[in-house]
C-alpha cells in the first residue's frame, strides 16, 4: 500500500513537471518576466551589497511567476481552470490560490522601477546613486539587469535635537541618550522616521497625550562636505499648545459587562467606587479586584501610552472578554478621564470536533474531540475546560509490513487561574503579562490492538508565567502519574520475557516529581519581522521520585508504597533543543535544529518509565527512518516480536537543517538532511542489546537521511508532506552508508527505503 502511494506521487509529480511549463499558452510578441538581477559597479567605497540586494528586491513590481525545475505551475493552474462562474468554490481558490496570472515583461515599466530604486538608494544615504538598465532576452523568457553606481555613502557628522521648549527639558537629556541616530552612520531616511516615532512614543509614555510625531522636522545640511550631513531636529511652528503640555489621569472608569446593544438603550448608569476607579454598571459578572489588579494604572498617574496598551494587553489575556476598549477624553486643565469598556465571551461554550490527524509517530485515522468551556467560573476569570479525545489510528510508517491498529481515549479536566496562587513568593513583577495557576486532572487509556493496552492517571499542580515576548517558563512542582500495563498479547509476554529492560520500564509505577521547562523565542519578539536570524531555545528538567525517597529517609519507612504493591519511580530527564533560522529573503528561510537528551534511573529504579524514554525516526525526527524505529545504538533486533514495541533509549542526539521556500500560493516547499540516534547508558547483559551502548563513537552510529517536502500553509494551520530516504542507516556489521544503493527506478529499493511522512505543522 505504501509503495502504491509513493509511485503514484512520483507519477503526479513526473506529469506536472512536464506539462506545466506554461509556455504553450504564451501570447504571440510576449515574453515571461524572470525577474532582476543586481550589478553594482565597482567604486570607491564598500556597499553592503548582499543586504542591499535584499532590501531592492523587496520594492521591485511585479514580481516574477515562481519557478519549478524551469516550470511555471502557478500559471498552467491559472490556465487550465479557466474562467470560474462564482468567486467561491473550488475552481475558484484552484485558479487564485495555486493559480497565478502570468507575468510579461511588456507588464514591467523598466524606466520607472529604475527611477524607484534611485529613490531607495538616495533614501539609504547613497545620494549620487544612478542607476541603468539592460534587459536580457530569450527565447520565450526575459530578465531586467539594473547597473547600479551607488558613490559613497553619506553619513551623519553632528545631530541637534530642539532645547528651546522648557516644557521639554526635564527629558530631551534622555532622549538624546536613547537615540537610535549616531555620529557616523550613515544616512538613512527609514532610521530617521525610526526616531521620530521613537520621541513620539516616548513622550507619550511621558505624558504628553496629544504629541504627534508629524510635529517633528528634520532639516539636513549636505555642505560640509566630506560626504557628511549635519541633522537638525525643530518642532514644526504648527505645533498645538496641548501637545507640548504633560497630562494626568483625572478618573478611570470601567464597564465590565459592555454591549452596544446596552449602550444604544441609554438606561441610567449605575456607579460604584472600588479602589479609586468608577465602575459603571457593575452587576456582579466579575470580581471588581480581579480588574483594579490587572489595569495598571489609577487616577492621579501621569498619563502612559505603554499603560494603556499593557492594560488592554492584561484585561485581554484573562481570556474572558471578546473586546476590550480603552477611549479617553480631555476633563479640564491638563486632565484627562479613561473609559475602559469590557464586552465578555460567552460564559459558557460546547465545541465537537471530527477531523483526520495525523501524529508524529506515523498514526493517522479518524479522531472524535468535545470539549466544554466554562469562563469566568467563580467570577475571578478562571477558565474551567473538560475536554474528551478519541481516535482510532493506523501506523502507515511503522517498523512492521503489517500496519499496527489502535485506539486512544483521553479525558482531561483543567481550572486555569490568571494568577499565582502559591505559599512561596515569586516576586513576579512583569507589567505586561499574567502569570497563571493551573491545576489538572487526566485519564488516558492508550491501547495498540493485539498487542496491550496501557492505562494513566495524571494530577497536576503549576504555574506558567512569561518573562518577556521571546521568554516563556512552565513550572509543576506537583507533577503525579500512575502507569499501568492493563493487558499483553502472549506474543508481548514473550517479548518482555526477552527483554528484561523493557519489562522493567514498563512494570506498574508511580510518577511523583517536578516538571520545568524554559522557552526563548526571538521570532516572537516586537522586531522579529525586522531581522534575519532568528533563536529558539527550550530546555526541560523533569525529576521524580526523589521527594518520596527522602520523606523515606527521613522517617525511617523505606516500604511506604511497597505494602500497596505499587513501585515508585526514581529518575532524572533533561532536554535540551536548540534551533537557529536564517532568513535568506522575504519568503526564503534555512533552519537548523540540535536536540540533546538524557534520562537516567537511580536509587529504588533501574529502568527510566518507558514512556518517559526517547526515540527517533518519524516525521517530526529523522523522517528518513519509521516512527520510533531507531536504536539503541546499532543494536539490530532480528526477533519475530520486535514490531510490537517501539524502539527507545536513555540518550538521544538529533539534528537537522531544512531549507524552506514558497512555490506556488499556499503551497510551500523544503529540502532536508536530518541525523539522529538513541543509546542506552549501560549493556544490563552480555546478550542484552549489543551495541545499543552509548559511547566515544557515537557520531559513526548516527542515521542519516535526506527528502523533500510539500507544505499547504494555510496560515492558521500547515499541512505537510515529507518524502524521506536514507543516506547512513545503524548497523552492527559497520557497513553504514548506503548511498550507493540509491536507486529511484527500482520499485523495489522504493518500497524499502522512501517514506511519506504526513503531519500537522513544521517538523521544528
């Protein structure tokens, strides 16, 4: 079945590829447009060429019909659809989704692009730039070449800011200091803008409400020669008199159950004060000190810009307002009154879902979700959930030719609390976000057909709180979990029967421990879009067992759970991922991940629980590998039982490097390399796994494999598509690398070695 999948994809993709070209519907006398390409002309001064390459390209129209293997498969779509009757439906989003109209050169104003780039160049402190150009023709195609001259860079010698305000000068020193234009950069006019809306904001947070940066003027002299500029910051004459005075907050008023629909009745308001603030209307929907703890600020403040955007921020993460609407108004004087008004989500909420899934160890089949939403549950805006998943799955990707079938139920109830409530202090001071307090209580019965079934319990008690936009940090200092192996084939049995490791990891226990994860995140930073490298960083410490294995200690009782027949575990895992993306142009990215990890039992254990334990292959691994497939080691297990388990390790090392980038519409594509392994600390036997033991040559152990990759990015989800084939596989013989078995027209070498990996999402 899978290879019948595989040969027909090639075959799709064999016949687009060939008819697609798109060339047989191109006008008599037109060409395709290619797009341009960038000469800079060598001069006496250095150009930051590659970045300037970027930023030029940027503000090039149009842009060229992307290309496949020298096909244009947006056009042939948009084409062969024809003309759609209705601007819905299916022919509709072929036709303007992965469709695209096609590009002629004759559609390209060659002299007026030429005139926009001087403009940019000029703008970015090249001031005697000139720019030609040359069109390169062919056959049925053409691309623009654009000669650049830049001449030297102009750059900024003095900068002056205004000082005749007196109003001002309690803050221009620090303005001055913060400024974003220095002494000897060069001259840009985005940078200049840059600073205009940095003093506004500024003086904003100030208090300076009715201050707009178009009051501000830059006058920049050119004639002192050198390629230098002096800059000169002045307040324009038209600047109000408002805008130059400091105001203060009079009264804040807050509606906590707003509609339009009661504003438009005009009903008698009703006020009370709780805490200096006005509320309107107040009919018991929420506790009035849950909102004065979350606004921050109060009548009397200085007036802040920043106040009133982390307020909305604050009131809107208590996820039980749909919209929140903060207005002010001039009271008198240098006064003003804030108006908050909160309009609530419904309280309570059902949703049903039935949809396919598709998870990252190659189980796909139809699942069943509900889940129930009760906000605002004691008036304190806890969100109560109760949520109920099912699924039935088949593993298309999995280590036997016969697929493994199983089924999955999991009910799970959560209270989330928007604070933290916690006998120890955290001294958590952010402004801008609220941490959270989250307890939770879940079954899951996890049952492969055939072969066990596996029961869980889990209890939870944490906190999550965020740092700052790119800094996340989860903490469950009571982290519980009861594992069981309810039921086992006789084939199982004798599996465990072999492999005394694996019985012991998955004999009944008990998880009691500490859960603590760590995120960094530059691409959620305020300035993402603005940079090209990118960071992630997650590292994850989860320990257990150790509390109950000192109040043992500690009263003298080293049997508390044994009486009850339950066996405690006693481990430490720890995680590491690190991920770097690189941004090559507007819709162009190469991205790298490492992932390192480690588990280690000790004390009254001697295995790491098995589902605690890692594993490798599959698509969200080394997607050239079947799901939890690999290791330990080069440990290769010839037993008829292998297929019934997954393969798992103490350590594990993995890596990749994928290079994304769009093709037509919401479909994307991706080249990759991925390598990874898992290893056992210890060889428990001379017969036990051999080479499943972690040692100095574990780079040599590492499977290796490449692919490519449709993507359907819809924006608010991604559907993806992974073909896979390995380059080195693990192997106790040393013969690892199997590049020269590649053979792609062999159905046979097909059906052994590529994999389709369907998933949900980037695979990092």
């Amino acid at each position: 079945m899978r290879s019948s999948v595989v040969n027909s994809i090639w075959f799709c993709i064999g016949c687009l590829l060939a008819g697609c070209t798109g060339s047989r519907y191109l006008p008599e006398g037109e060409r395709y447009y290619e797009g341009a390409q960038f000469k800079f002309l060598k001069d006496t001064v250095k150009v930051e060429k590659k970045n300037l390459e970027m930023s030029l390209e940027e503000i090039l129209e149009p842009k060229a019909n992307g290309k496949v293997f020298g096909s244009r498969p947006a056009v042939w779509f948009y084409y062969i659809t024809g003309e759609p009757k209705k601007k819905k439906g299916f022919k509709y989003w072929v036709k303007y989704k992965l469709g695209k109209k096609p590009v002629y050169l004759s559609g390209v104003d060659v002299k007026a692009m030429s005139n926009r780039l001087t403009n940019y160049l000029i703008n970015d402190g090249y001031f005697r730039s000139e720019v030609d150009q040359n069109v390169k023709k062919r056959k049925k195609s053409a691309k623009i070449e654009y000669i650049i001259k830049t001449g030297p860079a102009y750059k900024l010698r003095d900068i002056n800011y205004p000082q005749s305000y007196s109003t001002y000068t309690q803050v221009i020193k620090e303005l001055i200091a913060e400024s974003i234009l220095k002494k000897g950069d060069r001259y840009q006019l985005d940078k200049l803008q840059k600073e205009q809306k940095r003093i506004e904001n500024y003086l904003e947070n100030k208090g300076f409400y009715y201050f707009d940066d178009n009051y501000l003027l830059y006058k920049a002299d050119s004639s002192a020669g050198n390629y230098e500029v002096d800059l000169r910051l002045t307040l324009s004459k038209d600047t109000p008199q408002r805008a130059k005075e400091i105001f203060t907050l009079n009264e804040v008023e807050v509606n906590p159950d707003y509609s339009i629909s009661n504003d438009t009745l005009k009903t008698k308001a009703e006020h009370k004060y709780y805490d200096n603030y006005l509320f309107i209307n107040d009919n018991g929907y929420i506790k009035p000190d849950v909102l004065t703890k979350t606004i921050i600020f109060e009548p009397g403040d200085t007036y802040s810009e920043i106040a009133m955007s982390r307020t909305r921020e604050r009131l809107m993460a208590l996820g039980i307002y749909k919209f929140v609407n903060l207005k002010y108004k001039w009271a008198d004087s240098a006064r003003l009154n804030s108006q908050i008004f909160l309009t609530p989500l419904p309280k309570k909420s059902l949703r049903l879902d039935l949809q396919a899934i598709s998870k990252s160890n190659n189980f796909v089949g139809p699942a069943f979700s509900a889940s129930y939403q009760n906000r605002n549950s004691f008036r304190g805006a806890e969100l109560f959930q109760l949520k109920l998943n099912t699924s039935y799955e088949v593993q298309i990707g999995g280590q036997s030719d016969t697929p493994l079938t199983a089924y999955e139920l999991n009910l799970e109830g959560s209270l989330t609390i928007p604070r933290l409530i916690s006998p120890f202090n955290f001294n958590y001071r952010s402004a801008r976000f609220i941490p959270s307090t989250i307890m939770s209580l879940g079954v899951r019965l996890q049952r492969r057909i055939s072969v066990f079934q596996i029961n869980s319990f889990e209890a939870k008690y944490g906190y999550q709180w965020q740092e700052s936009l790119t800094k996340k940090h989860r903490l469950f200092p009571i982290n519980f979990s009861f594992v069981q192996l309810a039921q086992s084939s006789k084939e199982f049995d004798e599996r465990l029967r072999l492999d005394p490791n694996l019985d012991n990891s998955l004999e009944d226990q008990f998880i009691a421990g500490i859960l603590y994860d760590y995120t960094l995140n530059t691409k959620n930073a305020e300035d993402a879009n603005n940079k090209r490298n990118h960071f992630y960083f997650s590292g994850m410490l989860d320990a257990s067992g150790n509390l109950i294995n000192l109040a043992e200690n500690t009263l003298g009782d080293n049997e508390m759970l044994d009486n009850t027949g339950i066996t405690y575990s006693q481990y430490t895992k720890v995680q590491l991922d690190f991920r770097y993306y690189r941004k090559l142009s507007s819709k162009k990215e190469l991205a790298t991940r490492l992932l390192i990890g480690g588990a280690t039992a000790y004390g009254n254990a001697t295995q790491v629980p098995f589902i605690k334990q890692f594993s490798a292959g599959g698509s969200n691994s080394v997607r050239a590998f079947r799901a939890r497939s690999l290791g330990p080691g080069v440990f290769l297990d010839t037993d008829e039982g292998a297929a019934l388990v997954d393969n798992t390790g103490d350590i594990k090392i993995e890596g990749s490097i994928e290079y994304r980038y769009p093709i037509i519409g919401v479909l994307e594509g991706a080249l990759f390399v991925d390598a990874g392994n898992v290893w056992l600390w210890d060889q428990q036997g001379p017969d036990e796994k051999p080479g499943g033991q972690f040692s100095s040559d574990f780079i040599n152990e590492l499977a290796i494999g490449t692919g490519a990759g449709l993507r359907l990015n819809f924006s608010f989800f991604i559907l993806r598509f992974d073909l896979a084939f390995p380059l080195k596989k693990p192997q106790p013989t040393g013969v690892n690398w199997v590049i020269d078995e590649i053979d792609p027209l062999s159905g046979s070498w097909r059906s052994d070695n590529l994999l389709l990996n369907i998933a949900i999402g980037y695979p990092f």
